[in-house]
C-alpha cells in the first residue's frame, strides 16, 4: 500500500469503523486495489468478515515497516506524558523495564504492581511506559480500567483506542484476543488501575491474561492494582509481582523540594517522615503548603501524631483520599479485614510472633503464616530484616483508615485495641513490679524492646478505651511511675502524662487525677533537680494534688504518702522547712503503716526508705550533713542493697552520699562512692540516660576539687555530650559548662569543698 493512500486511511479510520460495515470495508478496500499483495494475502487468511476487517484495520493503523531509508519508529496509544517531578522507584521502573523489554527466550510476560489507594501506581505504570517508549524497542498501549467493571466494555474502550475498530460488546473479548494475539510488532499492554474489573469479572479477565500470555508472541503485559491477581503462580508462563512499599525518606524530601521549592530542607524533612513515604499524602500536604492554606505546625502536627484524625478533615482531597481507601476496604475479604482491623492495633512494627500471642492466639501458627503473606501480597504489610530479625508493618495510610473508621467501617479495630491494650499494660505493670527488685536490669532490657506498644497501650487505654480500660490504665501508670520516670526522657513522660491527666478529667474522677499530677511533679523534681524544681510547676502539680487528697480524705495510700514527701521535700527547700519537714514525716509514718500491713513486701520496704531518703536530702540541702549521711547510710543504703542490689536507684544513693561527703572535705570517699554511681549506671542505663550523664558530672566535680584535672574534664566532656544529646535542663547544661571553664583555668575563683551544684535524681 502507498503511504499516501495508508496515511488517509489511518486518519478516518474511526470514522470508517463507525459508519460502514466491516464487510464494506473489506469489499471497497480491494475494489479500489490500494492493497499490496502482502496485505491482501494476510488479510485473506482470516476466515469471517469480521476478521479481515479487524486484520485490514491493524494493517492500516501500523507504522510503516522498515525499508531503505526508512526506519520503523515504535508507537504509542494512550500512554499519558511523563510524570513531572517523579522522584523515586527509579530502581524498580528500570527492573520492570528490562523484564518487559529483554530480547531473552525467558521473556516476562506479566508483571503486576499492588498497592493500596494513594501509592503512586499510576506514576510509576506511566513513567515505566515511557521509558519503554524512549528506548525505540516496543509500541506502547496504555489503558486505565478505573471503574471498568466489564471485560466486554474493556475490550470495546481498547479496540476502539488501539486500532479505531468498533466491536459489538457480546464479542469484542473475542476480537481483542485475535487482535493481541496476532500484533506484528513488539507490544507492551499497559493495564492500568484493574482493581474493579478484577472484583466484577475476574474469572473472564485471568482467563484473557491467560490467553495472550500463552499465545500472544509479540506481546507483554503490566498491570498495576490494588489487588494481586491469585492465579498468577499458576500459569506457565513468567511473571512477576511487585509489592509496592513507600517512598524512602530522602525521596518524600525531594519530591516536597519539587512540589514546593521556597520549603526548607528541614520542614520538608519533618513533613516527609510525617506522610510515611505515601505520594498522595505527600501530594495533599505539598497542596496545603504550597497554597499556604493552613498553618504548617497544625498540618505537621496531625500528620505526625494523629494520621486517623487527618483522614477525617473536610478538605475535598482528604475527603476523596478517604473515599478511595473505603472502597478499597470494603472489596477486601471478611478474614483479610479481620486482621487488617486487629493488625492496625500495633503502632509501628511488629514480629509474627507478638502478633500472634497478643492478638490471635488461638489461630494456627501456619495459618496465621498464610494470613501474612497473603497481606503482605497485596502491599498492606511490608517485611523488613532488622538485627537478624523479621519485622511487619501494616501500611500507614490503611492503619489509620482503620483506626479512622473504627466506628462505621473498621469496627475490629475496637476489639483488637482492648486486647492489645490489656497485654501491654499487663506486661508495664510485671517489668514495674520486677524493677523495683534484684531484677532491676533485666526489667529495663525488656521494656526497651517493647516500649513503643507498651507506651501506646497505655495512651490508648486512656483515650480509646471503655470507662473501665480508662480507669485501669491510669492505675496501672501511678503504679509504674517509678519504672516509667526513669526509663523514659521528660518529653515522653509528660507526653504521656498529660494525656492521662486529661484522661481522669474527662471522667470526673479526682483520685486517678491525683495519681497523675503527683506523677508528673515527681518526674519534674527528677528532671529538674531538688534545687531547682521548686521554681517549676512540679511543686504546683504536687500541691494541687495534696488538695484533692485533702479533699476527698484519701488516707493510706501508697500515692498520698509518695506526693507527701515529694512535697514536703520542695517547701522545705523553697523556705517552709518546718511545713516541708512536717510533710516528708507524714509521708513517712503511712509508708510505714503499709510495710506493717498484711500483704506488704520488698516494694513497702523500698518506698519506706525512700521516704527517709527525702528526709536526708531535706537535712544534706540545710547544711546538717553527718545526719544526711547518717540516714543515707544506715538506712537507705542498707535497705537498697539488700532489696535492690544494682539499681538506678541504689546508684543515685551512691551520688548523694558522694556530694555529702564532698561537702564534708572527705573526697577519696566521695569519688570513691561516685565512681561506684557512674559504674552502675553505665551498666544499667549506659550512656543514653542523663542519669549516667550526672554521675559525669558528679565524678568530675570531685577529681577536680582533688586535682586530678585531666580527668576531670574528660568526665566533663562526656555528660556534657550527653546532656546535648537527650535534652537536658538548661540549668545542668550551663552547670557543667561553668564546671568545665573553671577547669580550663578561663574563670579563676575559690570553690570551698563544701559548695555542691547538686544534680538531683
């Protein structure tokens, strides 16, 4: 055929294939003998009209086949431009490429791509398209099935786009299989967004794939989805299923960076981990950002802390985001939403065995196995190895659906927070009780690998749960105050804290508030140090929670003899020493009435001589040093030894002994117990607590009365490194900062023996 006569056919033949039946066209064609005899001879060899019309039409939409002078240049159809701004996945673009453009006998033929709503699977089935395009091997044909549910409507949208050929319905499937089948060319078939032709008519649909799989020589396929298609073990043919996971950190950065340049490096930081590599989040927040629409601290705000709370914002984004992930949900199977909804439980990541023991323990562990991976296939959990072992984690967008719809959609979700919020709070207030004891270490070990669920059952106890959950996660985080204030940092306990005050609140019930507020007044007094909490709110919170135990006559209580001697410790330091020693004696004696009390044990008998250790301080800070260590010694450090061994706080008994002896002039003794403190708290704590880093400090106060300079400054410089790294007081920082200039000789002054800066713990 002549180019010209092929180039007036190729433009009008929809026209033609609309307005003139497939035999008139076949019939009119040869009459006119504008058919070369390689065409008519192909195009003969169909044995219906509709097939030699269908052959004729392809003949006629081809490219020109190569000859002298005159290189065949691959084509396309349908294929969108590239993606602007397409940052990452660059390394599975180029994978997917080469398996679908190899010239190998071993040629994939299918590959598919799953992932939930929102993950970029449009992007990257155009950007794998056009790189396709650009390297000159292969036509492309790009079709997006986003609400086809038809296969028969599929074929006709797809014959009509690829060759103008228009197919009735009841057998376009058929026409469309000649069609791929017979393709002269190397072709890919981009299948694009098939999710709802595979829920409304999967059985016709893998039975194509199939098909052209096994048949279709010059053809290749890729389909992205939101579901992974069960059958494709099963052919006999090589495919390839790509599980989609988020975009790496520094990609989320760059593609805020393109999205809007005027961000700073640090903001789109910040943003980037909040939107957990998801490009459609990220694309709603660079929306947000770039408009400068709302204020960045409260988008950054619930993007970080509260996700369920952001999928329920009124923007018309948020609110097709939101619809998207409903529909995809509800496609879902009964059983994959099940553990989807207990799965969403888990904060973070999690092991199969921890999610099988707290929330499917009855399951079969094989099954439990399968339900995995079946997850896992359809990119709602992803698996990574860390330290040598296997960790899940539930896709971010889907967990907070979950968690955002508990009410209407998600309804597991409610059942399966109760469960894991009852083992972990289980399990806080075991490693509490084991603490206080020999077994001190191993307790702070276990709970450094459980703290993210234990941390969040206890906040989801208290803002999640029914009255009675509530009310038992506040008991159980007054119970465990002296586990918690030392292994987690001041912002994590007040974190913590303030939502369980807010907790009792809500509920009207003072007694649990009362626990709350003296929690968070003793952690303030650890954080801050004696000699400078009482300027804080911590003595504030102290005294509003005597007033409520005042008010309702609690008597007896563990809680009103601990808030006693914390108080009575921070009025006697602010001035009121006869007030502030009349509390830490009445805090005393009801500690000393529940050691007496059947049922007390080891914890009675520590929290007793805690009580004297507030007296002794009370007596250290007003200069009657012998009684201090009196009561230190014979009292407190007798009583840890023997209930504690090693311990945080046996060794904070340690530092106060080596500050009072310090005091009194005795300084091989002082760096003698102060040594002993640093050594125990490197052992149990190591040097990522800033108790460690006080006990830098404290040795470094006492080498440096003694002379032993270098020394010193080398125990100097590591709380000081410490203290910057995990937020320590502006007041401890600025101590050790004027510790360490007077050492380097740039400030000269007289330090009697007897002047203390106290780092109380």
């Amino acid at each position: 055929m002549e180019e010209s006569h092929r180039k007036v056919l190729r433009k009008f033949r929809l026209h033609i294939s609309r307005n003139i039946d497939a035999r008139r066209i076949t019939e009119v064609l040869f009459t006119k003998e504008i058919l070369d005899e390689a065409s008519k001879e192909s195009i003969l060899a169909q044995t219906t009209s509709e097939g030699k019309a269908f052959c004729l039409l392809d003949e006629l939409s081809r490219s020109v086949q190569p000859s002298e002078g005159n290189e065949w240049r691959p084509r396309s159809i349908g294929l969108p431009r590239k993606v602007p701004n397409f940052v990452g996945r660059m390394d599975i673009c180029e994978e997917i490429t080469g398996l679908l453009t190899t010239d190998e006998d071993d040629i994939t033929c299918l590959v598919t791509v799953v992932a939930p709503p929102g993950f970029g699977k449009t992007a990257l089935a155009k950007t794998v398209g056009n790189m396709i395009l650009s390297q000159g091997k292969k036509d492309v044909i790009y079709m997006c099935l986003r609400s086809v549910s038809s296969l028969a409507c599929a074929a006709e949208y797809l014959l009509k786009e690829a060759v103008g050929s228009h197919a009735d319905q009841k057998d376009a499937v058929s026409q469309l299989k000649r069609y791929l089948t017979s393709l002269r060319n190397p072709t890919v078939l981009i299948l694009d967004n098939a999710e709802d032709l595979q829920a409304e008519d999967e059985s016709n649909f893998y039975k194509l794939l199939e098909n052209v799989g096994v048949h279709a020589k010059n053809l290749v396929t890729l389909i992205t989805s939101r579901t992974p298609i069960s059958t494709l073990d099963l052919w006999s043919f090589a495919t390839k299923h790509y599980p989609l996971r988020p975009l790496a950190n520094e990609d989320s950065l760059l593609f805020l960076k393109n999205c809007v340049p005027d961000i700073s490096r640090q903001s789109a930081k910040e943003f980037a981990t909040a939107c957990r590599g998801i490009p459609l989040l990220l694309n709603i927040t660079a929306s947000f950002l770039k408009k400068k629409a709302v204020n960045p601290s409260d988008l950054h705000r619930k993007l970080q802390n509260c996700p369920h709370s952001f999928l329920k914002g009124k923007s018309q984004k948020i609110q097709e985001l939101n619809s998207h992930l409903k529909v995809f949900y509800n496609n879902l199977q009964p059983e994959m939403k099940k553990v989807l909804g207990f799965l969403a439980s888990f904060p973070r990541s999690f092991t199969k065995e921890e999610a099988k023991d707290v929330l499917f323990p009855t399951e079969d562990f094989l099954d439990f196995q399968y339900m995995l991976d079946n997850l896992e296939q359809h990119s709602l959990v992803q698996l990574d190895e860390v330290n040598n072992h296997l960790y899940y984690s539930l896709h971010p967008l889907v967990q907070a659906f979950c968690k955002s719809s508990q009410e209407e959609t998600c309804m597991e979700y409610n059942t399966a927070i109760k469960l894991f919020s009852r083992h972990y709070l289980t399990l806080l207030q075991d490693l509490s009780d084991k603490f206080i004891g020999t077994d001190g270490k191993v307790a702070i070990d276990k709970y450094h690998i459980s703290k993210t669920n234990i941390i969040h059952a206890l906040v989801a106890s208290v803002e999640e749960g029914d009255d009675q959950l509530k009310r038992d996660g506040l008991t159980i985080s007054t119970n465990a105050v002296n586990f918690l204030a030392k292994v987690l940092n001041i912002g994590e306990f007040m974190s913590v804290y303030s939502q369980c005050s807010q907790a009792a609140v809500k509920l009207n019930d003072k007694i649990l508030l009362s626990g709350c507020l003296v929690s968070i007044g003793f952690k303030q007094l650890c954080y801050y140090g004696y000699k400078d909490a009482f300027r804080t709110s911590a003595k504030e919170s102290l005294q509003q929670a005597h007033e409520l135990q005042s008010e309702l006559s609690i008597s007896g209580t563990e809680c009103e003899g601990h808030c006693k001697c914390k108080l009575g410790l921070c009025t006697f330091i602010s001035g009121d020493k006869k007030k502030g020693i009349s509390l830490i004696a009445q805090g005393i004696a009801i500690r000393k009435r529940r050691v007496c009390s059947d049922g007390s044990g080891k914890v009675e008998r520590m929290l007793l001589a805690g009580g004297f250790c507030d007296l002794a301080m009370a007596m250290f800070v007003s200069g009657n040093l012998r009684a201090a260590v009196n009561i230190w010694t014979n009292i407190c450090l007798v009583r840890y030894r023997e209930l504690l061994g090693q311990h945080p706080f046996t060794a904070s008994l340690l530092h106060y002994l080596g500050d009072a002896y310090q005091c009194l002039g005795d300084l091989k003794r002082a760096v003698a117990f102060k040594r002993e403190s640093l050594e125990m708290r490197k052992y149990l704590l190591g040097d990522n607590h800033l108790d460690t880093a006080r006990a830098y400090y404290g040795l470094g106060c006492a080498l440096g009365i003694l002379g032993s300079t270098e020394e010193a400054l080398e125990n100097m410089k590591k709380a000081r490194e410490i203290q910057i790294r995990f937020a320590a007081s502006e007041q401890d920082i600025n101590k050790t900062n004027q510790e360490m200039n007077r050492l380097r000789g740039r400030v000269t002054m007289d330090f009697p023996c007897f002047k203390v800066e106290q780092m109380y713990i």
